[in-house]
C-alpha cells in the first residue's frame, strides 16, 4: 500500500493522495487569481460577493472560476449575489476566510513588484 508522508496510507483505488491533490489545485486555483489582482486592486474588475440567507458575512468568489470562493467554500444558485468593488468592499462584513486569502495574495503580489 502506498502512503502519503503527510495524510498516511492511501487506498489502492487511488493513484495519489486525494487531500495533496486537492490542495495543490486549490494552491494552482488561487495562484491564477493573481492575473486577475492588478485589475481588482484598481477597482477595474468586480469582486463578486455570495452569501447563505442565513449569513451575514459575504463570501468572495473566485474571478473567472464558477461557484468557488476564496475561503473554499462553495457557492450554492440560491445563495445571494452582489458586486462590489475592492474599494468599497472594506464597508462591507466580509468572511474572514476570504478576506484573508485575498490579502495574502495581494501581499504576495506587492512583495514580488518590489524584486
Ligand atoms: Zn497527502
Ligand atoms: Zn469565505
């Protein structure tokens, strides 16, 4: 049986480790966005925002990518949509999840203009 160093024995049905794969394409998924940032951070792009009725905070969907939010949530069609923009969206009650990812990102992106 073959194992993986991090989430131990891996069924035989499977080639690889089923949590690595998804975490490299969540990490493959939210390293795209960064195309998308310089024009979201000029305010130039949308964010689309989706949350549950029965949430308060908002969810930020992924550009260009159906139903996925930054946090790895994802969005249901019945959830509730708006658009915002980066600038306005610091008056609005965004998940923390997302709000995080996003900021990591934008910090990678600074970090890597200064080389
Ligand atoms: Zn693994
Ligand atoms: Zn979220």
């Amino acid at each position: 049986m073959k194992t993986c160093p991090i989430h131990g024995p891996i069924p035989d049905d499977l080639i690889s480790c089923r949590a690595c794969a998804e975490r490299k394409s969540r990490e493959m998924t939210l390293h795209q966005q960064k195309e998308y940032l310089p024009e979201i951070l000029s305010s130039q792009r949308e964010l689309t925002l989706s949350r549950p009725a029965s949430e308060r905070r908002w969810h930020i969907l992924l550009a260009g990518v159906r139903g996925l939010t930054f946090c790895g949530s994802t969005s249901h069609p019945s959830w509730r949509r708006r658009r915002t923009t980066y600038a306005e969206m610091g008056y609005i009650a965004i998940c923390s999840g997302c709000h995080d990812t996003l900021e990591g990102l934008v910090k990678e992106i600074d970090s890597a203009e200064v080389r």
